[in-house]
C-alpha cells in the first residue's frame, strides 16, 4: 500500500518520539556523590556500542575528558552519570537511532542552566579480525574502516606485489579473516641477461620460468634445478645453448700460366683462356652458450679447383724482308715478290693426319696457302726457309699467310714473323 509523503513525516516523528521516550526511561538520574545543584560545566554525552552515558567534568579537551571519566581503583566519587548497562530496552534501540535521542537530549533535558548546549562524543567499538601471514595467526582489534587502514594501523607493511585478501578496500567487520601473502623477491637471468629482479607467488624455479614466458630448449641448462623451492634473493640461471651448422667458404685464387707460342711474334701476348677463381668449402657443427660460440666440429670439406688463366706468348723472331735471288742463266725466275705471315706446322700439330690437300706427305718444302692469293702448285722461295711449293691448305691459313711444312725429323728452325717471299715463275 503506498504512504504519501506527510504519511511518512508522521510515521518518523512517531518512532523519534518513542526514542526518545525510551531513552528518558533509560537514563533515569542517579544523583552521586557530587553537588550535582552546582555543575562544573556543560554535560557530555557519551555513546558507544549502544550505550550513552552523561559526564560533567571540567576537562578542556575531549581526551582530558575521557580521561577523568575512566574508572580508577581508588577514586570513589563519580561524575554524575547514566548508562543503559542492565537495561533490556537499550537492546531495542538502533544505534544511530540512539545517536540522534542523545543530541536532541543534549541540546534539552542535559542542557546546562543557562541553555548552552552538551558535547556529544561518539566512540566507535573496535573491530576484531584474524591475520593470516607466513603461517601464523594472530587476533586483533581495529576501529578503522577498510582492511588497508587497519592493517597500515597495525604497521603491517605490504607492497604492490604482496597479496592482500581480500583487497585492502574492503570494509573492515567483525570476525573477519585477512590473509597476507608475501611476494618472493629473486633474480633471473636468461641467456646472460634478463629482467633481473622478480617479484613472484611462484612456488619453484620451474613455475616462475612458466610464468615469466621462458621456454627451455633441449640443451639448455638451468641453475639451481627446476624443482627447487623459491626463497628472497635465490639466484635463477638459465643458460641458452644451441647448435647450427654453418658453411665457411676459403678462396683459392687463379693462377696466370704463360705458354710460348711460335705463332707469335716475341713481344706479343694473347689471353687463351680467362681466369676463375676456386674455393675451398668446410661445413661446421657450431655449440652456442647464450650467444658466444663455445665449440666447432669439421663434418665436411669441398675443393672447387680454380680454373688458370693461360696467356701465349710469342716467341718468334721476326725476320728481315729478304730480297728474291737473283736469277741467273738456267735458274727459276722470280716472277714477283709478295709479303706475308709464315708460320710453320707439321703433322702432328695439324691433328695427325699427313696427307696434304693435294695428296702429298707434309715434309720440309711442303707450303700452305691460300689459294685465292697463291694458287696450289705455283713454286716459291723463302728466305730462311728454302724452296717450297703450295701443296696444302688449312683453316687458319687465310689471305697472306702461308705456313711452312716439316718432316716428322726436320730440324724446326722457323720463327713465325713476316718475310718477302719469291714467286717463282
């Protein structure tokens, strides 16, 4: 059923007044040994855990006041005061309820004479709660408000790391149990280096490598051993080993070979075949520790020889034109004269074969010739050299270059160079 908003006004002014009301019959006055008709001063109203007491004193601060009023063995005369102790009905008054009869009775029954209002002190009760921590248990009392403050009160000292249940922003109650568990404080080192100082819950070497991502390789070596339990400033060592293969290659440079060639002139050079350099390849098993290399094993080794550079030199000595004999009474004549390149050959350097290209043997006197400059059969002389005829041809033998036939046990006394020779007629 809905109330409307005057409904409600009515219903708390009601329960204020029986508050009130109970609180009047709950402080009765109990005169004691003091002039209670000549006060010290203003009363104070005490309330905690649901009971209030009234307190003259003449006390100028709270502390002094609580003081005075603390009971001693010896003091037997007591401010006037009143208590809820021994009244049921205390038990049904809310404590905030109770908060507010006491300041409205401060500012009129417990005035003082000449109207100034009573100081209301509120003490709050102290909170038991269990610590946990390192194994032991211990009880204690706190009027702060959250597990941090109490704690912070108690000078229990955590950090970030430390684990605190619950939280430290929980509402600190009655009968609670508060667990502090402390971080493990160590050092870790992968590979020589590292994120150095750890705070962990881990339990042993192998759970704080899990938790911080380190793999273990095959190989690789941890120190102490992995199930070894975690203890402030225990050094944890992890040593990265490896093995790859890896190919070391070695050049091996060409050489230069020069070869006399007669064909050519002394002072004359010709590259035959260009240079490459070769190589000698070895493969390697290679053992790393955390990076720096700590063994190698030759498993195999490869030559590539290199390919030489060969350059013809020339060796000939080139001869002086000489001019074509004289031809006197009964001798060829010398119907003209003609300058070529005369090399010289045999059998053997022409592959093998002995037959020239107009069937005779290859022998002194046998001449190779082009035979669209000198046609084969026509007689010539060749200072140096002698008489020869052109019986053969060959395929370097172009234009004015003849080559100069020898017999297998002909004494090879040509030296290839230019030289005027005699066409005969």
């Amino acid at each position: 059923m809905a109330h409307s908003a005057s409904d409600r006004l009515h219903l708390a002014m009601v329960v204020a007044l029986v508050a009130v009301t109970i609180v009047a019959f709950a402080l009765p006055l109990t005169p004691s040994t003091a002039d209670a008709s000549d006060p010290a001063g203003p009363p104070v109203l005490v309330v905690a855990d649901g009971l209030s007491a009234t307190l003259y004193s003449q006390a100028q601060t709270v502390a002094s006041a609580l003081a005075q009023a603390a009971p001693t063995p010896t003091s037997q005369a007591s401010a006037p005061s009143q208590s809820l102790h021994g009244f049921s009905v205390a038990a049904l008054v809310p404590r905030p309820l109770l908060i507010e009869a006491a300041r409205v009775l401060v500012q009129g029954a417990l005035a003082s004479p000449e109207g100034q209002q009573s100081l209301v002190m509120q003490l709050q009760q102290p909170v038991r709660f269990t610590v946990h921590e390192g194994g032991f248990d211990f009880t204690v009392f706190s009027t702060r408000p959250s597990v941090g403050a109490a704690l912070a009160a108690l000078g229990v000292e955590y950090n970030p790391y430390d684990q605190i249940v619950p939280p430290p922003e929980t509402s600190l109650t009655a009968g609670l149990h508060v667990f502090v568990e402390r971080a493990t404080v160590i050092n870790l080192q992968v590979g020589g280096d590292g994120p150095g100082r750890v705070y962990t819950h881990a339990e042993t070497v192998v759970d704080v490598l899990a938790e911080q991502g380190v793999q273990l390789s095959a190989g690789d070596r941890v120190t102490p051993d992995l199930s070894t339990p975690l203890r402030d400033g225990l050094i944890i060592s992890v040593t990265v080993v490896s093995a790859v293969i890896e190919f070391e290659d070695t050049p091996l440079p060409f050489r230069t070979i020069y070869r006399d060639d007669p064909s050519l002139p002394q002072g004359e050079y010709a590259v035959v075949r260009e240079g490459v350099d070769g190589f000698v390849r070895r493969e390697y098993a290679v053992a790393y520790e955390n990076g720096e290399e700590v063994g190698r094993e030759l498993l195999a080794e490869a030559v590539v020889a290199p390919t030489h550079r060969i350059v013809a030199q020339g060796t000939a000595a080139v001869a002086a034109p000489v001019a074509a004999p004289v031809a006197s009474e009964g001798d060829p004549q010398c119907a003209r004269t003609l300058s070529v390149w005369a090399t010289w050959y045999t059998a053997a350097s022409a592959g093998g074969y002995g037959r020239t290209a107009t069937g005779t043997t290859v022998r002194k006197g046998t001449v190779a010739v082009d035979p669209r400059v000198i046609p084969l059969g026509t007689g010539m002389y060749i200072p140096g050299y002698g008489y020869g005829t052109a019986e053969d041809t060959g395929g370097a033998v172009i234009g004015n270059i003849i080559d100069l036939g020898y017999g297998p046990d002909d004494v090879k006394d040509w030296r290839s160079g230019w030289v005027e020779i005699c066409i005969l007629s």
